[in-house]
C-alpha cells in the first residue's frame, strides 16, 4: 500500500498539471481578435422613412393586408398617432328585430330618417343616430331627440386609437408602389421624413 501511494500522488499531480495547461491553451485560443478600428463604419443615428397614417380598426386591417399583397421586402412598424374621441348617439339594444320595427316606424312618424341598425356584437338591434367628434354635437341630437320624446337615447363616449405605419430603408420602387397603394385610401396621408434606425 505504501508503494502505492507515492504513484497515485504523482498521477494526481501530473492529471492537475495537464489540466491546468489545457485550460490555458483554450483561454488563449478564445481571445477574440484584434478589431480593425479604421474599419469600423458609424451608422447615422437616422434613416430616411416614409410614414404612412392615420389608421384605425378596420382601415388598418385593410391597409395592413394591401401591404402585404405588395411584397415589400422593407420592414416597417406600427406606431401610436393620436387618439380620436367619438360620441355615439344610439338607444339601448332592443329585445328583438319586431321591437325593433316598432321603434322604426315610431321615429319615421316623427320625421327622423337618420339612423342605423346594429346587426351584430354587443349592440345588436340598437339604433345609432350618430357617430359625432363633437361632444356638444352629440349633446344636442341627444336633446333634439328628446324634445321629440325619445327618451330611451344616451351617448355612449369611445376612445379610439390610431395608428401610423413607418417604412424603413425606403426606395424609389417602394416609394413608388406605397404612393400608388394611398390612392386607395381616402384621407391617408404618405410623407417622407427621418426616423430612428432600428
């Protein structure tokens, strides 16, 4: 056993030696190389965009899927515009397409032509009188259609959020092709500015 020993020791200690130098060899071979630093080129901090707006709920859907029928190979990104505030002037939901009748024959007798019937969703058989950016507006068919004794009327106050699309790395093709796809979209608006790079 005493013999032994001495040659185990030395094993061990030999073990910890080639460990040892094969950890060094590693570290030295995993040290990055030397950069260049002439040729490092510095991005500016923005690029040419074309920003592209304002959307909301289903025109942004239809504009998104007109994109995508395009093939733009750019990338681009939704950003928050502005929020748009709407007053709806509409009546409860009623229990059934027969109340719903009634109630229309009811307001033509009065002489009130303008309205819309809510076929779906949470608002289904509701009669809206109007979609209003004005709160007074709203306010006052509130009160016109009371003084009419239609009471069962309220104003139902919704915020909207609009969105604007950025396109980046922009070309004279893509310019090209977004200019032709805004035509399509009434109101929209296509303007060429900077953005921050991505």
């Amino acid at each position: 056993m005493k013999a032994i020993f001495p040659f185990l020791l030395l094993t061990n200690i030999l073990f910890a030696i080639a460990m040892y130098h094969q950890s060094n060899q590693q570290n030295r071979n995993s040290v990055s190389p030397v950069m260049n630093p002439e040729k490092i080129i510095l991005l500016p901090a923005e690029e040419s965009c074309i920003k592209w707006g304002t959307f909301s709920g289903q025109s942004l859907s239809l504009v998104e899927a007109a994109i995508s029928k395009l093939g733009l190979k750019r990338p681009y990104k939704k950003i928050s515009s502005t929020s748009l505030t709407k007053y709806r002037v509409h009546t409860s939901p009623f229990e059934n397409r027969e109340a719903v009748e009634r109630e229309i024959n009811k307001l033509r007798n009065m002489g009130i032509i303008s309205y819309r019937v809510r076929e779906q969703g949470p608002w289904l058989n509701a009669i809206f009188f109007g979609d209003l950016e004005d709160k007074t507006a709203a306010q006052n068919l509130l009160n016109k259609l009371n003084s009419k004794g239609i009471t069962n009327v309220a104003i139902h106050t919704r915020s909207i959020e609009q969105k604007k699309l950025l396109f980046f790395e922009a070309d004279t093709d893509n310019i090209a092709k977004l200019q032709n796809l805004a035509t399509q979209f009434t109101g929209s608006e296509l303007v060429h500015t900077s953005c921050e790079r991505l």
